[in-house]
C-alpha cells in the first residue's frame, strides 16, 4: 500500500501581513475614528419599539425595551452607526432590570470603547426577556421580529415611546446598524441578518447558533445532556415574571413540539434554520468560533460560513483553539483592533484596508496565530480515502485502493472515546478504526469531512459515530466552555480588555501528554440515512448507504503521525444513548472518508 503524503503549500506556515506595501514607503496613516465625543456627559436613555407582532396574545403590540448610550453631541446635529448587542439575558441575575426602571448600566466593553468614538451602542431586551412585552420563543420568528423592529426603528420604519408615553424618534441615527454578540447574544444577529432588513449593515456572531436543530442533535439522534423539551427549558430560562404567567401554555407547546421521540428534523426546527435564508442576508459578516466549542459546535458556524461564501457575502473568520467564548479572552489586542476597523469599515464608511486584510485568523493549539487569504484554503481538495482490511500494525486501514469484504462490532453503551481510541493495532469487539500510514511530513486540514458507510444493523434502530483521529505522540491542552451567563456576568470594561482581567481573563488550561487526539467528531441515527425529516426503522441484515458529516476544522498533523477513523455505535460522551443498538457490519467497498487536505496530494 502506497504510504499517504500529502504535501504542504508555503501557506501552511504563512502569516500575511496586512499592509502589502514595499518596506522603503512611507507608512500611511489609517483612517479611524477618535475617541473625541465625552463617555461621562453621554445621554442614556430608555426606549421601548413597538414590534409587529402580538407573542402574548395580550391585544396589544410587543413592546421591545432597549437601553441607549449615544454622544451628546445627537442631541443637535450630529448623526451616529449603531453597534447593538440583543439578548435575552438582561433579565436574569445581576443583570436584573426592574420594569420602567431607569437605565442600570451597560453590561460589557463597547460603551467606554465605541460611545467616545461617536458610535451610539444599544443594548437590546428580547421580547418576553427583562423589560420586553412578548413570549420568548427560542429561536422561532418573533425572536428575530423583536430584534429585527429595533432595526426598522432606527431607520423611521417603526416607533418606539418613552416609559412615559411620548413618542422616541431617532433622529440621531444614520440608520447604519451592527449587531454584536457571543452565544444566544450573537445568534440573534444571525437571525436579523437572515431577514435581510434594510440598514443591517454588518454583524459579528461569535459562538453563535445558525440552525437549533443543530444545536441540541445531530442528523436524527440527540446530543448528550440535552433534554428533548430544551426549547421549553431556555424559554423559562430567560422568560420575565410577566411572560411565565401570560406565556405559560405556548412555554409548554415548545416542549411538546420539541420533545419528540425521533429526533427528526420537523416543521419545529425548520422554522429555527436561518440558513435556507443565507441567500437574503445583505450584511457583512465577522464570524468567530472555537474549535473546541462542543456547547455552540463548531458546525454551527462553519455551516453557516460556507453559505455565507456561496452566497459571496462580505466576511472574516476567527476559528480559535478554544471552547464557548468570547475572543477577548483569548486574543484581547488583536481582536480590539480588528473589530475597530471592521466597524469603522462598515458602518463609517472608512477606507481603512480591513477587507484586504487576510480572510481567516487561525489560531493552533499551541496558542500560536496564523492568517490565510481564504477559507476553508483555496489549496484544499477533497481527498477521498477508502476502508481497508487490517495490515502490519493495524487493525484497518485508510487508503486509497477500494477493498472488499466485512468488518463488524457489537455496540457498547458504556465506552468512552478515549477507549474507543486506543490502541489501535489491535482489533476490539466494540470499535472499528481506519488508520493511514505515517504521514511523511505536517499535513493540513482545512473544512469539513464526510464519512460514507454501507452498513447493515441486527436491530431497527442503531446510531453510528465517528471520530477522526490524530494518531502520534502529543500534548493537548484543557479548554473550558463558559455558560451563557458567566460570559454576560463577567466584569467587563476597556481596563480588563487591555489588561486581560475580568470578562478577558485568559483561560487556566492543563496540559496533557497524549498519543491519541480527537480531532472532530459526528453522528448518525441510521433510521435517518435517506431523510432528517422522516426516520424509517431498520431492516435487520439489510445494507444501507450513510453519509454524514463532521464537524469542520482546520487542524495540522505533525509529520510521522497517522490519521484515523473510528466508528463505534453509541458515544455517551457525544450523542444520546439508544438501548436498542446491538451489533454493525460495515462494508468495506461502498465504505470510505472524505477529508479537505490543503494542496489535496497523496
């Protein structure tokens, strides 16, 4: 068998700088704006939209409550962007603001930074959450309603009144909106932007959510720890007193509607997919996510990246090293400075060179950073590797030939991956694994595998999974998701940004001597091989054709590793269990991985 050499482009190592300019000119000064306006005398001011839509059935529209901090300078003339962060957090905890109340106080950094910049920034209160009239729906259209009338508002398409019942007009507002956010707080820009409203000129979903089905399943099987009813769940989470007692009836209905059996994609989660409408979103987009994020997974973003591309919308990417967080704690300077530009660019309208700056800011897990034209890289090709019979060391193998013949395993519902994973020279009656030769030098991925599986089950019902595996003697470091709330409650101001305290407080990490690493995962429920919208019970002894996909990377093999693939039935650390797995053969001819290599030779 032909050993996998995969050869590495110089942009493997590449990092680009951003000005391209020959080192005997003379520096150019980069438009930006300047902190000149006055943070102390600033107006700050409570409004409340008038949404189109009554979520609480209460014969009144759904008011959306939203916090103000503009310059004082738009109380005369001047006009200002806006950079706005929703969520329905502002509710809950310390963030708590009482109902009419006077403003509180702005939760993070983007006041102090973009306010003296001549930037007003909003704080939004989704409907049914903190001050806002409505039921909160996770995820379904009044969400995006309530977010997407503040838009509308900001450039005289809705009204909005004071506590006091006056009419607020913003006639201060260029009507130049971004929206900002981690988590939920950045899902809600994905949503807006799916509208394609007018004035929504950019957005920055960091950890954000593109498809809920995505985010509680995995093509027709749940994910552990995720209570079917979840929907029901957060709703309450983050529901106001008025919304648990108006709402309490539809707060149930999103339970029952989620909390199916089967795990098929149904009309529920259709109506919580922003990605059929990729095609309207007219904003630039600024995306980040963590490669280790197992909360918000990292297809939730990739996903929505590679439409966003098709689509050939404007946009950078961040893809960290780390879990559910905000870029601020990882990367504070840098970040700082590109979302600068990135707002300054989009919504001032300053020719300041950010879109000719590299596409992509990649970090690796040895904290090092690099940056790439594109992504996933322009050199990827797909490179398709076959399952092979067990040879010299191992107990199958990745190449490139076709083979034929059976492999097969008994599900154990109590493995664990870092048993699945090891040793794999020898053959184990719970797993199969798939193995490459040493590669002869670093290797790169770069996107998002697929694994193609002809397989018969002894039951009606079996999932499938598969871990994609790097093979050789490394280290890997511990990485830590923040919930929701830690990453709203955190103190946060420019003084912990620029000094790496509070809401920007780098991770404690722990490393780990290793020989084998995870390097993405993804499931199947083999019901759901022909449709996510309708599972078909399994025929004993029948074969059938899966494919799915991982979740996407980029991701470096050091040269004399080996990259696997193992498959085993139920992950209890990845997928919810089902009791009726037993026993799975897979066909080798018909069975094979699909992996983006940068410069795709073998």
């Amino acid at each position: 068998m032909r050993r996998l050499r995969i050869a590495v482009t110089a942009i493997l190592g590449l990092t680009i700088t951003a000005t391209g300019a020959p080192a005997s000119a003379a520096p150019q000064a980069v438009p930006e704006t300047k902190p000149i306006y006055s943070y102390k005398d600033a107006i700050r001011e409570d409004v409340y939209v008038d949404a189109p839509m009554d979520s609480d059935n209460d014969g009144k529209p759904d008011r959306i409550a939203i916090q103000i901090m503009r310059p004082k300078e738009t109380a005369t003339k001047l006009k200002t962007p806006v950079i706005m962060e929703a969520s329905p957090y502002y509710g809950q905890g310390g963030l708590a603001r009482a109902q009419h109340q006077a403003p509180v106080g702005f939760q993070g950094w983007y006041d102090e930074y973009f306010v003296p910049r001549g930037y007003t920034v909003i704080e939004a209160e989704m409907q049914g959450t903190s001050r806002s009239d409505g039921c909160p729906t996770t995820g379904d259209a009044a969400d995006t309603t309530s977010m997407k009338a503040v838009v509308n508002w900001l450039n005289g398409r809705a009204k909005a009144h004071y506590a006091n019942g006056s009419d607020a007009v913003a006639s201060w507002s260029t009507g130049a909106v971004g929206m900002i956010g981690v988590s939920y707080n950045g899902t809600l820009p994905n949503a807006v932007a799916a509208t394609g409203v007018e004035g929504l000129k950019t957005i920055v979903p960091i950890a954000a959510i593109s498809n809920w089905y995505d985010y509680t399943r995995d093509a027709g099987i749940g994910y552990s720890g995720w209570d079917r009813r979840y929907p029901e769940w957060l709703a309450n989470f983050v529901a106001n007193p008025p919304a648990t007692s108006k709402c309490a009836d539809y707060l149930k209905s999103l339970g029952d509607n989620a909390g199916d059996d089967t795990y098929d994609y149904t009309p529920f989660w259709a109506e919580r997919n922003y990605r059929p409408d990729a095609g309207k979103v007219k904003a630039s987009v600024l995306l980040v996510h963590g490669m280790q994020d197992w909360n918000v997974k990292p297809r939730q973003g990739i996903a929505w990246w590679d439409l966003l591309q098709k689509q050939g919308v404007p946009r950078k990417i961040w893809l960290h090293r780390d879990g559910h967080i905000d870029p601020v704690q990882t990367r504070s300077r840098e970040w700082k400075r590109q979302l600068h530009r990135w707002m300054d660019h989009w919504l001032s309208g300053m020719d300041n060179g950010i879109m000719n700056e590299p596409m992509a800011d990649i970090q690796r897990p040895d904290k090092t950073w690099e940056t790439h034209r594109s992504w996933p890289d322009a050199a990827a090709r797909t490179v398709r590797l076959h399952f092979g019979p067990a040879a010299s060391g191992v107990a199958g193998t990745l190449r490139e030939k076709r083979a034929t013949g059976t492999q097969s395993f008994t599900d154990k519902r109590t493995q664990s991956e870092k048993t699945a994973i090891t040793n794999y020279g020898a053959a184990a009656p719970n797993r199969l694994v798939y193995v490459t030769e040493p590669v002869a030098q670093d290797v790169r991925m770069s996107g998002t595998p697929r694994v193609n599986v002809t397989v018969r089950s002894s039951t009606a019902s079996a999932p499938l999974t598969a871990l994609l595996v790097d093979y050789g003697p490394g280290t890997e470091f511990s990485v830590a998701d923040f919930s929701p709330m830690e990453l709203m409650t955190q103190k946060c101001d420019l003084v912990d940004v620029d000094q790496q305290t509070g809401c920007a407080t780098p991770q404690a990490e722990r490393a780990v001597a290793i020989t084998a690493k995870v390097i993405t995962r993804g499931a199947i429920d083999l019901k759901n091989h022909s449709s996510a919208t309708a599972g078909t019970p399994l025929v004993p002894g029948q074969s059938y054709q899966a494919s799915w996909e991982l979740h996407g990377k980029d991701y470096v093999v050091p040269a004399g590793h080996q990259v696997g693939l193992v498959l085993m039935a139920n992950d209890r650390n990845y997928i919810s269990i089902d009791q009726a797995a037993k026993a799975l053969t897979v066909q080798l001819d018909g069975s094979s991985l699909d992996i983006p290599m940068v410069d795709g030779r073998i």
